[in-house]
C-alpha cells in the first residue's frame, strides 16, 4: 500500500489539506423537522436545493477549492443534471442514502437495500463510480455493527459517518477521533468528523448548526488546534439550505429545532468564504487516500 503518491493537493503547499464535504439534502428533509413534514409530504414542498447547491459550486470555484458532495439519493433522482455538474466541476460526488434515514433506526436489509438504491441512482446520473457514504445524521454507532461491514461488501471505499461524541441527536463517543478501519479483513476507512479538545472533552467542531451559530472564531482555534497540535486534518460539513436566508419557515417545529435551523442563514455565505480561504481544503476520497497510507505507514512500522 506504500504505492499510493500523495496526491497533488498534498504536495501542492506545506499546509494539511482537510476534507470539505457539503451534505446534500433539502430544507425539510433534516432530521430536526421529522416530528412535523412526512416523507409523504416531501414532493409538494419547495424545491430549494438546486440553486443553492450551485450557489455553493460558484463560491468553491471563487475559492478554487475541491469537495465531496454527499447526496441523498431521492435527491439524486430528482435532479441528475445537478448531479453531472456537481462532477464536471471538479468535486466527489458520494452518498447520504436514500432518504435521510437514520442507520442506527434500521436493520441490516434495510439499510443494504438503501445504501444500493442511493448508490445506483446516483451512479446512473453522474456516471461515475461512487465510491464514499455518510450517513445521515452521523448515524453509524456502537448500535450498528453490521453497517461498516455492509459497506464494505458493497465496495465503498471509505465512509464518514461517525460523530466521535456526545450530542442529543447522535453520537459514538469512545470511537477515534481521526480514520481508522472499523473491520480487520477490509481497507474500508472511516474518517470521523471533526472534533476538538478542550479542558480534557471533545467538543464537536466539524460544521453543522454549530458552525452557524457560534462565532467564526471558534471554528479557526478548531481547526488550527486539529492541524497544528494533534498534526490531523479536520473534516468539516454544511448543507445548502444552511446559505439560504429565502427557505420556508416551518411555524409548528419544536423551538429548539426552529432556533438551530434558522440562526444565521444570512451570515453564512460569509463565514464559509472566510473559511475555504484561511484553510486547505480537498475532496475526502483524496483525504481517504492519504489517510490510508498512513494507516499502512504506522502498522508497517
Ligand atoms: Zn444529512
């Protein structure tokens, strides 16, 4: 495994380059507003994610900056001319899974039968291999063993599905905090989202509400921290309903969720700007690369 060159990103400066990832789901698909919009409901309700999606390909092309795409596949079969271009331009397309169901709500035949529903639509449409997965929600925990080894006999190369850490919605906090390979019979690597520590505690750093809510300066000590102290990439998430001041707004959600979900769509676009330029940023099958011949560096040492 010592053959894989590093790639030229890698090479390109003496900076880490961490993995940018964009998760593709619409305004009323996010796990916050389940208790009140219904599967059902999804077909009738305004479609938001197509612009903003292509807002955000015209900031990374702005930026010059590479990422993965992970998208849910009910998504993909809506707008394949979306999916060909996010490829085009450049960037990883992966998947999210077919409808944003959470892995550790399902069995094992389901969630095989929905990581290759997703799988398929999606390769269909771009006309590329896919190749990395994330679940939704970061969903993959002590409660679903079987779902690395499902994603493995499936051929996914790498997955970035594990939130190493305790929050209200999800969560495996005794799992690494950078990639390892969950099984010992395949090269599968998991690469968890960013966390970083703080008076001996994981605080969750990698993106998402967090990112929107807390000011801009805490993701740049995150992030500087990961790089600099622990010498690790970070991997850092959004969703493009989270650039999107213009959505709906949904009355009958709980507070919480409403709170998390529309605080600061306005002063996004800003702070991702801010951050694709102070930092190196790549797609995460490259990232996966690398980090496998590091694996292999360390057990060969
Ligand atoms: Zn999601």
């Amino acid at each position: 495994m010592n053959a894989i060159s590093p790639s030229p990103e890698a090479e390109a400066g003496g900076a880490i380059v961490n993995g940018l990832s964009v998760d593709v789901e619409d305004w009323f698909q996010v796990g916050a507003f389940e208790s009140v919009i219904e599967r059902d409901d999804w077909n009738s309700l305004s479609d938001r994610v197509d612009r903003n999606v292509r807002e955000i390909l015209d900031l990374f092309d702005e930026a010059q900056v590479k990422a993965t795409f992970f998208a849910l596949g009910w998504v993909a079969k809506r707008h394949g001319g979306l999916m060909r271009e996010i490829v085009v331009r450049g960037h990883e397309l992966a998947s999210h899974g077919w409808d944003h169901s959470r892995v550790f709500r399902m069995e094992r035949k389901g969630f095989a039968e929905d990581i290759a529903r997703a799988r398929k639509v999606l390769e269909d449409a771009a006309g590329v291999p896919i190749l990395g997965y994330r679940a939704p929600s970061f969903s993959i925990d002590r409660r679903t063993p079987w779902a690395f080894k499902e994603l493995a006999e499936q051929g996914f190369t790498y997955s970035s599905s594990v939130a190493p850490i305790r929050h209200d919605h999800y969560g495996w906090e005794e799992a690494s905090r950078f990639a390892f390979r969950p099984l010992p019979w395949s090269e599968l690597i998991e690469i968890p989202v960013t966390t970083a520590m703080f008076a001996g505690k994981r605080l969750a750093a990698g993106g998402g509400g967090f990112f929107r809510v807390i000011p801009y300066s805490f993701t740049r000590w995150a992030i500087r921290q990961v790089n600099s102290r622990d010498e690790r990439p970070a991997v850092f998430y959004f969703h493009p309903w989270e650039i999107d001041p213009g959505q709906p707004r949904l009355a009958g959600a709980p507070l919480k969720s409403r709170l998390r979900h529309y605080t600061n769509l306005d002063k996004m676009g800003g702070k991702l700007r801010q951050l694709v330029h102070e930092f190196a940023w790549g797609r995460m099958d490259l990232l996966a690369h690398r980090e496998a011949a590091r694996l292999d560096g360390e057990a060969a040492a």
